[in-house]
C-alpha cells in the first residue's frame, strides 16, 4: 500500500480544505493509507481527522518575527520525523507554507513530491515586482512536481519561474452525488430576490463590493453571505453603520445545500481567484451565475452561458447584471441547465480523483 501524507498549513474554510476533504473521503484507500498534516485550529481539523488514517496537527502560524528562524526549523524537524517515521512514499503539498516546509522536509527521503499553490500568491506575484523575485527564487528551489487548479494558476506558475512541462492541470471538483441530493427546482420567487455569495470574508473575496451593490438596491433583492473570516466584524458593523436591511451574514454553515436551493442567483465578486470551488456547487444547483471576470474564473463561468461575468470592482455592471436577471426568468432557467451540465462534464470529484491517482502512478 502507498502511503500519502498531504501538508496543509491552514484548516480555516476555503477551497484548498474542501478540495482536500473531497480527496480523503473519495480516493481508493484500498490502494492509498492517508496522512494528514494540517494546522492545529480550524473547521476542517475534525474533518480531516475522521477521513485521514492518522492526522498530526502542527502550528503553521508564528507571530513572533524575533524567533521566527527557530520557529521554521522546528516545523520543518517536526514534518520530516513524521515523513520518516510513517515511511511515506508521496508528498502532496497544499497551499504556500505547506510547499515551503513540506517540499524541504521530504529531500532525499521522498522521490514524488506535488505542490499545490491553489491559487496563493497570485496578487502579492500581479502588485510587486520584488515578491514576484522573492517568490521565484524561494519556489524554484522547492521540490516536486507543481499542480495547476487551472490553466490561469499555470501561467502564474511559469512567472514564478516553473517550467511548463512541469505543471500539471488539474481542476478542483466536487461530489455530485452529494450536490445532488436535493434538486434545484428553479423556484421563482416573486419576491423577494435572492443573491447568494459562499466566501471568506476577507478582502480577496470582495465582499466590500457587495455592501456597496446593497446600498445601490432596494429590498426585493436580499444578498446571503455564507462564510467567515478575518474580516467578520469589520463587515458587520459596516452593514449596521450603514443599516442595510437587504444584505445578511450568515457565518460559516457546514451544509450550504439549503441555502443553494432558495437562491435565484449566485455571486462571486473575488479581486482575483485561482478557481472558485464554490462556483461549481453553485453550477450543480443549477443556478445562474454572476462573477467577477478574473483569473481562473472564465474558464469555469461561460459568459452569456453560464451566467455574467464583469470586471473586477465595477459595481454598476453587478447591479446591472442582478437586475437584468432578476426580470429575466427563462435566461435564468437556461443558464442554470448549462452549468449543470458544464459541471457534469468538466468538474466531478470522479474525474479530479481519476487524473490525481494518475499523477501518484505516473511521475
């Protein structure tokens, strides 16, 4: 049996948890023992302990910069006693820290190695030269085979310095099976209309500019948010301060499928995104998407198909694009059949899980 250790350094929400939950409970354990080492706090450290075989929680976040070389070389010591000690054939890294230790820790004991970025990295690469060539050094010298959650993710690969021919494209995906316990019947809501938005709160996710659409629109169109994050309460107080009564927190929720099956429309107004995993939930729901036309977006949101796409910020194009598909209920039905069937095609957990174990047998 080959034995997997998968390095996470954060275990908050977000697609690189879900892809890697979908991982644990989908992949042939007759074939594959499984190893988790993810962050010692969070909402998938159960998760992953129920689904791994053994699961070794670590601290992967120093607040202290005056011992922070002490800090690395004993998370690197702690990951590669483990990587010894559970005899592991592959590594497969998740998210930036996790690369970094992950990648040095597994040299001259494990041949087969993938990184997986998920995206991280994109806009620190895009606004500063000097991180772009701080990164690129720092990656270039990691170990391991590079995985793409899209075909934008690869060409950031290859600016941080990675040879195309060593990035493999593989796109994130979700169950079907579970995604499709509970149909979505293309409600029609006479009133009031509703926006759902599945995100962490933090600045990527551009949840700002969804208190900004509130503020434009009256009340027959009410936006959901699902999701927490560093900027909860920042963006709570903004929604009291400005007492906007058509846009709702509704903080972390396990099971999303509920909230999937009352919206008319779902939203995803990132500053830049490697994938958008929640995309594909929102596509298995059958339900219209509207979406910010930025990194690996496009290639999951077929504009005037699947749902509208508008440029990064331009609020007046979001609230054009809700309203033109709040008054326009077969445009909605019809691009809500094409994104399941798009899912369908492109993003089932059986096809991601098909290509990964090809990746573990092949390189």
């Amino acid at each position: 049996m080959t034995t997997i250790v998968h390095i996470i350094s954060s275990s908050d929400t977000g697609g690189a948890q879900t892809l890697l939950l979908n991982i644990l409970q989908n992949i042939d354990t007759s074939k594959y023992r499984l190893i988790v080492i993810c962050n010692h706090e969070g909402h998938y450290v159960s998760d992953f302990q129920n689904y791994a075989n053994k699961t070794y929680l670590l601290n992967f976040n120093h607040k202290n910069p005056l011992k922070e070389f002490f800090f690395a070389y004993n998370l690197y010591s702690k990951i590669r006693k483990i990587i010894i000690k559970e005899k592991v054939d592959i590594v497969h890294n998740h998210l930036w820290k996790a690369c970094f230790y992950g990648s040095h820790a597994a040299q001259g004991i494990v041949k087969k190695v993938f990184n997986n970025l998920h995206g991280e990295l994109i806009s620190e690469v895009e606004e500063s030269s000097l991180k772009l060539n701080l990164y690129r050094y720092l990656y270039q010298k990691l170990q391991g085979r590079s995985i793409a959650i899209s075909h934008y993710n690869a060409k950031e690969l290859v600016k941080l310095g990675i040879k195309k021919e060593d990035i493999t494209v593989i796109y994130n995906a979700i169950d079907a099976i579970y995604f499709n316990h509970i149909h979505h019947k293309n409600i029609i809501h006479d009133n009031p209309f509703n926006v759902l938005c599945i995100a962490r709160i933090f600045p990527q996710k551009g949840i700002d500019y969804l208190l900004e659409t509130a503020e434009k629109l009256d009340n027959n169109i009410q936006i959901n948010i699902i999701g927490d994050g560093v900027d909860y309460k920042e963006i709570s107080l903004l929604i009291k301060k400005k007492n906007l009564s058509n846009i709702h927190l509704l903080g972390f929720k396990k099971d999303v499928r509920p909230y999937l099956e009352q919206a008319d429309v779902f939203v995803l107004p990132s500053r830049w995104e490697g994938f958008g995993i929640v995309l594909l939930e929102a596509m298995a729901y059958e339900l219209p998407i509207i979406a910010s036309n930025t990194g690996g977006i496009p290639e999951i949101v077929q504009h005037d198909k699947g749902g509208l796409l508008f440029d990064v910020g331009n609020i007046n194009q979001l609230i054009e694009h809700l309203i033109f598909l709040k008054n326009n209920i077969e445009i909605r039905k019809r691009m809500g059949n094409h994104n399941k069937a798009y899912f369908l095609k492109h993003f089932t957990l059986k096809k991601m899980i098909e290509n990964l174990d090809k990746l573990y047998t092949n390189n």
